[in-house]
C-alpha cells in the first residue's frame, strides 16, 4: 500500500521544482527604494552579466562580479579613457553612467549586450546612487 504523505511530497516537491526559473528575480523597487549598492549589484547581475556575459572575467571592461564589482569601479580609472568608470558626487563624470545614458539615445550603442537596455527608472537609481556618493552600504 502507498503512504498517502509521501505522494503528497513527492507531489509538492514536483511542483516546487518545475515552477522554479534560472532567470534572475527583481527584488528592488528602483522607485522607492532608499539607494543601496545591493540593489546596484542586482543591476549588474541582471543586466550586466547575465545577458551578454560581458562584465564577468575583466580585462579592457571591469568585472562586475557580486563582492568585486565596487572596488573594480569606483574611484578606478576605465582602461581607454583618463575618467573614472564612477566618481563618486558625479554621475556626469562617471563614464559607466554616462554610457547607459547614451544607449537610451544611441541605437548604435547599446548595453547590456544582447539584452534589454537598462530602463531609465534602473539608471536613474544608478544616478542618484553615484550622486550619494557610491558607498557600499
């Protein structure tokens, strides 16, 4: 005879399993949420180097990995320019910004790479993260 209570687990287990997703999960709202470098790395994971695996390994492009990724931009010098990929206080100084703003005005330039581009509420948040002064908080 079968145990009714392993059926159910068995049952709930299957469930769990095939309702999960490998796509990364949103969990920050971008609009009212208090600025926190949690949520600029949620960026980064989700746009940054889950579409286009671009900001993993470093090189020419920093890498953009969870626990890395603010030292390896932050007050660091972009490798073919004399400007900081982020100055803290300036987001108009910052060439990580400076770029995600022109990829919303540029179709010929876009990040991340075959992905969505950032959405302006996102960059925004980015905005007002650099102009808080870009504290791993």
């Amino acid at each position: 005879m079968v145990d009714k209570n392993k059926i159910i687990l068995l049952s709930v287990s299957f469930i769990f399993l095939i309702s999960c997703s490998t796509e990364p999960v949103e969990t920050c709202d971008y609009e009212n949420d208090n600025v926190h470098y949690d949520c600029i790395q949620a960026i980064f994971e989700l746009s940054c180097m889950t579409y286009g695996n671009c900001h993993t390994t470093g090189g020419n492009i920093p890498n953009l990995s969870l626990g890395i990724s603010h030292g390896n931009i932050v007050n660091k010098t972009a490798t073919w320019s004399d400007q900081n990929y982020i100055e803290p206080y300036f987001p108009n100084l910052s060439i990580l910004y400076k770029q995600l703003e022109q990829s919303v005005s540029d179709d010929r330039y876009f990040m991340p790479l075959n992905g969505n581009k950032i959405s302006q509420e996102k960059i925004d948040y980015i905005r007002s993260w650099i102009q808080s002064g870009a504290q791993l908080n």
